[in-house]
C-alpha cells in the first residue's frame, strides 16, 4: 500500500506547488491574496481541470473544482479540501497536503469510474491562515462572513481586505454569494498535518480527529509609569513590565495545575513602552490565548487570568485592563464520518489514534453547515509553520489511501 506508485502523483504536485512562494528569508509564503497566493491558486486551477474537473472560483476566492455525480448537476457534493495559504517563512505541508490529496483522490474516483449519484469537489479555502481574520474563506462558504466585516478587515500591516480581494479580481461587496445552499455539502473530509508532536511519538501513521479545540483570545494593558532606569529607586518604581512578567509566570502555573491535558495556554504577544535600555517600562501591552476540547474552559480560564493580573498589578503600583479580543467553541467533528475513517484506516491495514486538534481548521467551520471530518498524518518532529515542517513520504502515502478508501465508501451511498 505505501509503495502504490499512484501516490508519486502526489508527490510530484507538492514538489511543484513547492516551487510558488519560496522565501529568501526562508521556508514559503503564500500571504492570502499575495501574487504568490494567486499564482498558487491559478496553478491549482490549472492541475484540476488536467484531472478532468470543471473549476470556478466562489465570490471569496475560494476554488472549487468539481465532479458531477450521476445525479446530474445540482446534487449534493462530497467535498475534500484544505488551503494554499501560508504563514510567513512557513511550511510546504500545512494545508496544502489536504488540498493535493484530495485532488489525488478525485483523479482515481474519476480514473476508475467510482463517482456515484453525488458530486465530488476539491475546494481550496483562501486565507486559512488568518492574514486578514479568523478563517474567513471556510467563514463565507458557510455564509458567515458578511460585506459588511469584509469592508473592516485589515491585515496586521494595514492591508484592507476589500483592496487585497479587488486586486486579485474579486468584487467585495458580493462576498455573500460564495455561501453555499443548505444541504449542498453532503460530507466533508480533511487531511491535514497534526502540526504535534502525538502521532509520531505514538507510532501511528494516521489520526482521526475528534474535536477541534475551543480558544479564547485577550489583550492585558499593564499601566505603570516611564521613569529613569538610574535614578528611580526600585522600591518606588511602577514599573509595568515587572508585574507583566510575574503575571506570566502565574499564568503558566495555573495553566498546568487548573487546566487539563488538552488545554494550552500561551502567551505569543508582548510590546514594551517605550522600550528604551535606560526607562522604566511604563505601559505592557501583551496577548494570550487559551484553547481547550472542553467545552466552557477557555472562558474559564479566561475569566481567571483577568483575576490574576488584577491581584498582581497593585502589588507593582501599576493598573491592568483586559479585553476579551474574540472566542470560538469546540467543535466536535462528525461521529459517522470518524468511524467511517477509523475503518478505511483499518482496511489499509493500520490502527489510528483519535486525538483532538489544538489547531482551528476549515473543517470546525464547515462543520456547522455539513458533516465534518478530519485525518491526521504525523509531523517529523512535531514541527509546523516553519520550514522545517516535513512528513514522511510513506505516512503521506498511507494517509492518501485511507482518504481514498473513504471517499470510494461514500460515493457508493445512494
């Protein structure tokens, strides 16, 4: 199964897309909307319609390749996707495997005859990534992104969303017609890297995940005052990075003793003011997230650490101010389509782990518009977002016949 030349295909298609966004800083990006975003999507375009499916961009960008079913046009799709996206200086893997392979997949259901009454599609979301928001690709197939919000949005540059879109030929103020018809999705199914560490220390070749973990996201605003680093005594100084850094500390002991196993909590923002050698730092400003598969513990834990930093800031003479950025739910993926990969992965002759997602996919936002499921192959390393992110050819392998095998299973519902 793992030498199955078919898979070369495969290969040789993230070799190539490889070659779109290489970054002399190093690794790949593939900014939303970019010119190397847009030439990765084109290029995708470009190989789907080889493997004989008709192709079209929604009003957001997203692409969508697709295959009739015996049904005729209209029917129910059973859709296979991912992203092109990156992060700066990122990986070849992170999105683009599920995309590729689910291109790999329609090429055999259509090489074989194996496409029943339903459609099948291969979409490619665009900005997985968040240059420009929480996952607003997957957000307005689902009929959850609004003009209105894509008229807000910038990138942390500056960059607007509606002139990102409007350049790359996309009109804004349509986004609302990318949203796709209740029932149109019949079944959703995404092979991603895990991005951890799990499988490979495992030993398994494939994860089915159970649940995309819940986040809560907040800002903390330490105010003390920016004093001189030389004469002020350091009993009388407010200085607003020293109860910012015991706040941290804090935090992450009560990540471990209140959290449980699948909780994380990071701290990945911090700007000083004015940031100077010889001042007393006046204002922190620094973001957290906490996520969890547990419904509610985010919040919790949310509310606690605004309780932390309230009962240390007074014992720096400094004032905190938290604001809770934004939140999303878990989202538990699909039992019936779980099971249905847990057997194609058995039928391939290998025992997967289930484990949850600590990372968001578009797979938690279709999820609440159709059936959703998703497959994990191992990272070497638990490396990802960096251009270390590797997998092994051989679990790629074993990944793509468990999707294969699973697709051919839907396909042959009536």
């Amino acid at each position: 199964m793992t030498d199955d030349p078919r898979a070369a295909r495969l290969m040789q298609d993230l070799a190539r897309l490889a070659d779109i966004g290489v970054d002399p800083a190093g690794g790949w990006t593939r900014r939303a909307f970019s010119p190397a975003d847009v030439e990765a999507h084109d290029w995708f375009c470009g190989r789907a319609r080889e493997a004989g499916l008709e192709v079209r961009f929604d009003a957001f960008g997203n692409v969508v390749a697709r295959r009739e079913g015996r049904a005729g046009p209209g029917a129910p799709a059973l859709v296979m996707g991912s992203h092109l996206d990156t992060v700066p200086n990122g990986g070849p893997l992170d999105g683009a495997l599920g995309v590729l392979a689910g291109l790999e997949v329609a090429r055999r259901l259509i090489e074989t005859d194996a496409i029943g009454m339903r459609a099948i599609e291969v979409v490619a979301f665009r900005d997985e990534e968040g240059r420009f928001g929480s996952l607003p690709g997957s957000r307005a197939m689902s009929g959850r992104l609004s003009a209105e919000e894509v008229a807000r949005l910038k990138s942390a540059d500056g960059v607007a969303l509606a002139a990102a879109m409007a350049a790359a030929g996309f009109d804004p103020a349509r986004v609302g017609e990318a949203a796709r018809p209740p029932g149109a999705i019949a079944a959703y199914l995404e092979l991603h890297i895990e991005q951890g560490p799990v499988l490979e220390a495992a030993g398994r070749p494939v994860g089915i995940v159970t649940a995309i973990a819940g986040q809560t996201r907040w800002r903390f605003d330490f105010q003390g005052a920016p004093d001189h680093a030389g004469t002020t005594p350091m009993g009388m100084r407010r200085d607003a990075f020293a109860a910012a850094a015991r706040f941290a500390d804090r935090f992450r002991d009560m990540i471990l003793a209140e959290g449980g196993a699948h909780t994380r909590g990071t701290i990945g923002f911090l700007k000083l003011t004015p940031n100077a050698g010889n001042v007393v730092p006046g204002r922190v400003q620094l973001g957290l997230e906490i996520r969890d598969v547990e419904a509610g513990r985010p919040q919790a834990l949310g509310d606690r650490a605004v309780a932390l930093a309230e009962a240390i800031a007074p014992q720096f003479g400094v004032s905190v101010a938290a604001a809770r950025l934004n939140a999303a739910p878990t989202v538990a993926m699909d039992a019936g389509l779980a099971a249905l990969l847990t057997g194609a992965a058995r039928d391939c002759g290998c025992e997967p782990l289930s484990l949850p997602s600590g990372a968001g996919h578009d797979a938690g936002i279709i999820a609440a518009v159709a059936p959703a499921a998703m497959l994990f192959a191992p990272s070497i390393g638990g490396r990802s977002h960096c251009p270390e992110e590797a997998t092994d050819h051989r679990d790629v392998a074993v990944a793509l016949a468990v999707l294969e095998r699973a697709m051919r299973r839907l396909c042959a519902v009536p």
